[in-house]
C-alpha cells in the first residue's frame, strides 16, 4: 500500500490534521510578541559614576572594580567592562538576548544599591543609562582647565551656560547632562 492510495482512502483524517494545523497557526499569530523595530543588539546597561578629585587609577580601583565584581553577579549577564578617566568611570553590562532590558536595568539599579554603601566617601550616586538600537548614542565629553587661568566653578559656568545651550540647539541632540565639579552656591545674608 503506497502513500498515494492511504491519504485518498482517508480524506476526513487529512482535513482533521490540516484544520489543527490551521488553529494552531493563527493561535500563534495573534499571540506571538511583535516588536516594531526589534534589537539586533544584546541588552546593555550603563552605569555612569563621579567621584571628584579621584585620579583614574584611584576611581578604577575603588569603584570601578567593586561595581564590576558586583554587576557580575547579575542572571544571564554575558560581559561586565569599565573604561576610567580621572574622576569618571562608565561601567558597562552587557546581557544575554533573552533579558528584556528593563529587568537588566532593574537588576543593575538593585546591585548597586547593594555596593554603594560600601565605596568611598565623596563618590556621587550611579547615573544609569539603558542602551538599546532605539536610544541615540551617548556622548560624554571631559573639560578640563589645565594650561588655562580658568577655575573649576568658571569652567562649570562655561559648561552650563554656553556649552551647554550650543549642544541643546542641534537637532540630533535630546539632552546634555553636567555632572563633577563644583557648582557655585551664593549665600544671602
């Protein structure tokens, strides 16, 4: 008995099979999760730390590493790295394609609640920064006033009012964030 002959002499057995596999295909279609613009690149979290007046060895030592150890812990994180500049670091945890980005940025903000009682004094509270294909690139841009007359709180002033406002004004730009340093504080009497 050939294959040909089975199916003709039992065709309700046929149409049976090709009626589930009919269900079965729009159940999925309406229950599959869509994305618009699905990302093609693994969930990644930012972690973005001052500590003013560090040096980048200073920084990397006593934050950097701490925060890396930690965030290493994280379920499906696949690469933990930090790249030190003086008196900044961004930390950067990188996750498996299966965790939603919000859960990685929750898990991260968790862990280090957890680690930042125990860095040193003067390090400002963690800045974290989703980024996923949907978000614009980051940017983080040091001013420094070495070989200049400039003072520290001049060189914010410049940062704020002038810098600041030219960034904002292009269309490619969504914020500008200054963060270190000292701003200026005027006491009435």
């Amino acid at each position: 008995m050939n294959t040909l002959s089975f199916v003709l002499r039992r065709p309700h057995l046929i149409i049976s099979l090709l009626l589930v596999f009919s269900v079965i295909g729009i159940l999925g279609f309406f229950n599959i999760k869509q994305k618009l613009f699905p990302d093609v690149n693994r969930p990644t979290v930012s972690v973005v730390i001052t500590y003013p007046g560090a040096s980048a060895y200073e920084i990397a030592q006593d934050v950097a590493i701490p925060v890396e150890k930690r965030l290493s812990t994280i379920s499906r994180v696949r690469t933990v790295y930090s790249t030190t500049n003086d008196e900044l670091t961004v930390i950067t945890a990188e996750f498996e394609y299966e965790k939603e980005i919000s859960e990685a940025v929750l898990d991260v903000q968790n862990e280090l609640n957890k680690v930042y009682p125990s860095l040193p004094e003067g390090v400002n509270p963690p800045q974290i920064y989703p980024v996923t294909d949907a978000t614009p690139p980051v940017l983080v841009l040091s001013l420094s006033p070495r070989d200049s007359s400039l003072s520290l709180p001049d060189l914010r002033q410049i940062a704020e009012n002038q810098i600041k406002n030219r960034l904002l004004q292009l269309k490619e730009v969504a914020n500008v964030d200054i963060f270190g340093d000292i701003k200026r504080r005027f006491l009435s009497i």
